[in-house]
C-alpha cells in the first residue's frame, strides 16, 4: 500500500484529499499544526469507512521539528505521494502590511514545502515512483488586492514546481501544482457572499473541496504519469 502525506490536512480542503486519496487506497497521512484533534476525527472518518490512515503534528516551519517527524515517519517505509496543502492567510494592503504578516505567509507556504518536500525526495526517487502535488492558488497567477505575500508565496511554489518536475522526470516522479479558485469551505467565510460569488466566478458558485479532490486524486494516479511541471487551474472560469 502505497503512503501519502497530506500537509494541512486538518482543513477543508486538505480533509477532502485525505478522505479521496484512502478511499482510492492510499494509507493517508493526516497532517496538522495544532488541530491534531481535527486530524484524529478525519483519521478516525477514515478508518470506520474502511480505509488506512494515521495523524502527525507539527509545525512546517520549523525545521528541526518537521525532520524529526519526518524521519519516524519514513522509519516504516517510503512516502511515495506528497500533497503540500499547509498555507495561511494574513491579508493586508502592502502600504499596511507588516513585516510579520509578509514573512509568516511565505514561511508556512515556501518555507514549508522546502521543509517538507526536501527530506522525502531521496526515499521517494529509490521507489523510482512518486508524486509531489502542491496546493496553490488563483492568486498566484493573477494576483490580488490585499494578498501581495500570498500571491509571491504561491507564485514561488509555481516555480518551484516547475523546477523540481525538471529534476526528478527522468526517476518517475511527477511535480505539479494545482490553483484552485473560490472553494467552499471556512476559509472564505466572510470573504465572499453570494452575489459576490456569482460576480466572479462564470459558473456562479464556489466550488466544492471534493472537486479539488478529485483532481489531486487524478494527478496521484498512474493514468496522470505524463503530467509533469504543470500549475493546473479549478476556477469555474475565473481565468
């Protein structure tokens, strides 16, 4: 049985991944920052379906903490599927912003997927097989007013993806990123109502975090292997 790890898993977005990727049978690697007991109930949701599925914590900022966990981890075997979900919001206008909200952005979304993605890359290009999939965002391709950190941060990943698709193609392993737009979930509570929604998106709602889901759980799967270097858009039509 294949091994996935899912950064941020404790959110909306992260748990639909979680509960796609051990309903198409990974064992699933629920991931949390504080909320552990959030990534228990969702390892838990997993198990009574039926599926295979465990809870970390740590915080991807910190270095030290994050390979430690990573190491005992990788103790009873190789992570072949990676989904760097873990991102944070601070929003502000530039003029506005302050140095701790610019630098604590780009240290959860860069500085983790650094933190992450690095010590799983060698036992990953052993198996001559893998995935590395990270969760990006439309903000990172258009930018947006109040999130220049957010958008440099996810712009960063799109890079990064690009450049690390380049490095490991010839070993089997594919990188991608996937933007999603407007999703439903705590995330955009008070951010987005209705007719703000419609006036957006071309398909006039949010979309679901199981279609994000189901995207990743595609780019996961042997029928996505030529998909390599790729920022993939879920937008409802937005770009």
């Amino acid at each position: 049985m294949k091994r996935a790890l899912v950064t941020g898993g404790s959110g909306g977005i992260g748990a639909a991944i979680c509960r796609r990727l051990a309903a198409d049978g990974y064992h699933v690697i629920v991931h949390a920052n504080r909320g552990r007991d959030k990534a228990e109930a969702i390892v838990k949701e997993i198990t009574v379906a039926g599926g295979s599925a465990e809870a970390v914590a740590f915080n991807v900022t910190e270095r030290a903490a994050t390979s430690a966990a990573l190491e005992q981890l990788l103790e009873v075997g190789p992570i072949q599927v990676l989904v760097n979900n873990a991102g944070i919001h601070a929003d502000a206008v530039f003029p506005g912003m302050s140095a701790e909200q610019w630098h604590s952005v780009l240290d959860v979304s860069l500085n983790g997927f650094f933190n992450v993605t690095q010590p799983l890359t060698m036992p990953m290009i052993r198996t001559r097989w893998g995935r590395i999939i990270t969760i990006s965002s439309v903000a990172g391709i258009t930018g947006n007013r109040g999130q220049v950190n957010y958008s440099a941060a996810k712009g960063a990943l799109h890079a990064a993806t690009k450049s690390l698709a380049l490095e490991l193609a010839s070993r089997g392993i594919t990188v991608n990123a996937v933007a999603p737009g407007i999703i439903a979930t705590d995330m955009i509570t008070g951010s987005f109502d209705a007719d703000a929604i419609k006036n957006l998106v071309p398909m006039k709602r949010a979309g679901k975090p199981e279609e994000v889901a189901d995207l990743v759980a595609f780019l996961a799967s042997d029928r996505a292997a030529y998909i390599s270097g790729q920022v993939i858009s879920i937008n409802g039509g937005m770009i």
